[in-house]
C-alpha cells in the first residue's frame, strides 16, 4: 500500500515537474487572471497612482507623486484583482480608475490599491496605514465587497512587507484590532525575500557565507536557479489544481462561506464605515458574470446583499450601490483551468475594457450622489 501511494507521488511530481519546466513559467497571481488577460496600474509620469502591495520603494514613490502634485484630497479606489486586469487588453486601454482619473474634479485626485483576493481585513489595514503612517487625506472611499473574498481572512505577508516591516498595527479602539494584530505579530521575518529566510537561522558563520556565495554563483550561472522562486509558485499551483482535480472542484463550484472568516470581514467593514462622516464612503456590490450559473449559493448571496444595504442605510456619509448586473456576459473573459485538465474555465472576476467603461460610468453616476447629497 505504501509502496503504491510512494509510486502514485513520483509519478504526480514528475508530471507537475515537467509541466513547470515545459510551460513559460508565471507568478502565482498571474495565474489566477487567466490566459488573456493582464495587470493594467496606472501612472501619473514617472509616479505609480495605483498599486497591488506595500513594498517599500513602491509606496514611496505612490506618496512622493502624490505630494509633488500638491497632496490633494484623495479618492482611493479598493479592490482586487478586477480593478487592476483587463481581459483581452488593447493598445490605448485601460481600467477603471484611469478613466475616472481623467474626469478629476480639480480638489481631488483618485488614487487605487487592489490586491488579489484581497479580505476586507487587508482593505482596513491598507486603508489605515495610508491614513495614519503615509499622511494621506482621504477624502472619498471607493470599497467593492466581494462575495467570495469573504472566505478570505488574515494578513498576507506577500503583500504587505512595508506593514510588517515598519511594525504597523492597527489602533485598539477598532472591531478587528485583536484578530487583525494578532496576525500582523505572527509573521515572521518580515519583509525577508526567500534567500534572506532560508539563511536567518546561520547569520554571521562559515555557512552562511558559503550559502550565500553558492547561491549568487547558482543565480548567475543557472537560470533556474534564479527562478526558484517563481517555481515554487508552480508548485503550489500544481497542488491546488491536484486537490481540485481530486475533488472535481471547476470554476462554477459553489464555495460556501466560512462563518467565522465572514464575520471578521464584517467586523473590518463595520471598522471602515467608522471613518464616516469625516470620509465620503461608497459601498458597491461589483459586477459578477450571470450569463452562466455563477459559483454562489445565490439565495445566500441575495441575503447577504439585502444585509449589506441595510448596514449602509441612512448613515451619514455612505452610500450603497448594487452593480451586479452591470457587465453583460460578452464581456466577460476566461480563465486557467482549477483543475490539471487542459479546457480553459469561465471567469467570474475580469472582464475586458468595455466592462471598465461601464464601471466608470456607473461608479461616477454613484459618486454624483455626494455632490448632490442624494442618499
């Protein structure tokens, strides 16, 4: 028996070994877009105003753009994956918030942050590091809430370095401060690339300077050496498409939610609407494929949306917009298949520029409301 599972592992590894080196090799998060569709983040000359994690060099250059163009209020657009990817992206294209962007009122510039799969846990502690550490005014919140990163839960060391790095935690007057903290003080090494982690435990002996000198010599003289990481993102694809394969897991399975992931988003949420009235809010429902069966308990997905505008209702500053039904399905795009079958998958998340184009124009519409204090 054991000697049959040892053979069925090889044989796994192998086939997942020759699939890493026989296709061009792509970050995990690339994969989950899909194969036509890419990352747009838009600049403003040489400064970023629109970013998908806290890096260091990233984020000052985020801030020093934002103070040379005068530290104008800001109008920060959340999100994930569908703010920054465009299916079938064209020449000229962009997303959303560079539409937006180009309709600029003349005291306030928008700015975004989306991060893949991103929690409302991640959107709160993104959204107060701006806030309290990068000095930034906000003045009008752009918030998404996606159904399914409601399975999401905790801080993702991968996307936030610059916050673990600089120690950063969230203020003990919020909902989520014990979980979201507690996370933020379990990771370990922060902000390390992998070299670094792999060498923490032998700092200042023989061994480390040996490791560390085979390891510039492997980069330089071995490609694959120098994409190991990259490999490693592979590998953990491979796994994930195995379990789905196993399971029959494709990308119209419904994905029940996890209570108590769904109610510490809700905690993140309640703390966000917080900063109202001082900062304008929207909350909006995003788009969602449903010209196919999409992957939601949909009766649950309904309750859920009537008890999201039920808590933005009648609060002073916040406003609720219901856009899921904005995209039409031709739209919409395709995606890696879940499992190790070779059939590209329907996609939920991203659709192509045209998608973009109606979202600025629904979002701008949602946005009047303010101005003309219309709840």
């Amino acid at each position: 028996m054991r000697f049959g599972i040892g053979i069925l592992l090889v044989v796994l590894l192998s086939y997942g070994g020759l699939q890493f080196l026989g296709r061009e090799m792509r970050a995990a998060e690339d994969f989950a877009l899909g194969i036509e569709t890419s990352s747009y983040f838009a600049r403003d000359s040489n400064y970023p105003i629109h970013l998908n994690r806290f890096r260091q060099l990233e984020m000052d250059s985020f801030l020093s753009g934002w103070r040379r163009r005068g530290s104008k209020p800001v109008q920060l657009f959340l999100g994930n994956s569908q703010t920054h990817a465009i299916n079938q992206l064209k020449p000229g294209q962009c997303n959303y918030v560079e539409l937006i962007r180009k309709r600029d009122e003349p005291d306030m510039e928008s700015m975004a942050l989306s991060i893949p799969n991103a929690s409302l846990q991640e959107m709160l502690v993104a959204t107060q590091w701006l806030l309290v550490e990068g000095g930034v005014k906000i003045e009008r919140l752009i918030l998404p809430v996606f159904y399914d990163d409601l399975r999401e839960s905790g801080i993702r060391d991968s996307y936030f370095p610059l916050l673990i790095n600089s120690k950063f935690r969230l203020g003990e007057n919020m909902r989520s401060s014990v979980a979201v903290n507690n996370y933020l003080n379990a990771l370990q090494t922060p902000g390390e690339d992998q070299t670094e982690k792999d060498l923490a435990g032998v700092r200042k002996t023989t061994q480390e300077k040996s490791e560390r000198w085979l390891n510039e010599q492997l980069s330089e003289n071995w490609a694959l050496w120098a994409k190991r990481e990259t490999m490693r993102g592979r590998l953990f694809i491979f796994l994930y498409q195995l379990r789905n394969t196993v399971f029959g897991i494709d990308a119209q399975t419904v994905r029940k939610i996890i209570p108590e992931r769904k109610a510490a988003n809700m905690d993140a949420l309640e703390d966000l609407l917080g900063l109202a009235p001082q900062v304008q809010i929207l909350v909006y429902i995003p788009p969602l494929r449903t010209d196919v069966q999409p992957p939601y308990d949909m009766s649950a997905y309904e309750l859920f949306k009537q008890e999201l505008k039920t808590k933005c209702a009648g609060r002073e500053g916040i406003r609720f917009a219901d856009l899921q039904d904005l995209v039409p399905g031709v739209y919409w795009g395709v995606k890696d298949p879940t499992g190790l079958q070779n059939k590209p998958e329907y996609d939920f998340m991203h659709f192509r520029f045209e998608g973009h184009q109606l979202l600025d124009s629904a979002l701008r519409s949602s946005l009047n409301r303010f101005k003309d204090n219309d709840l």
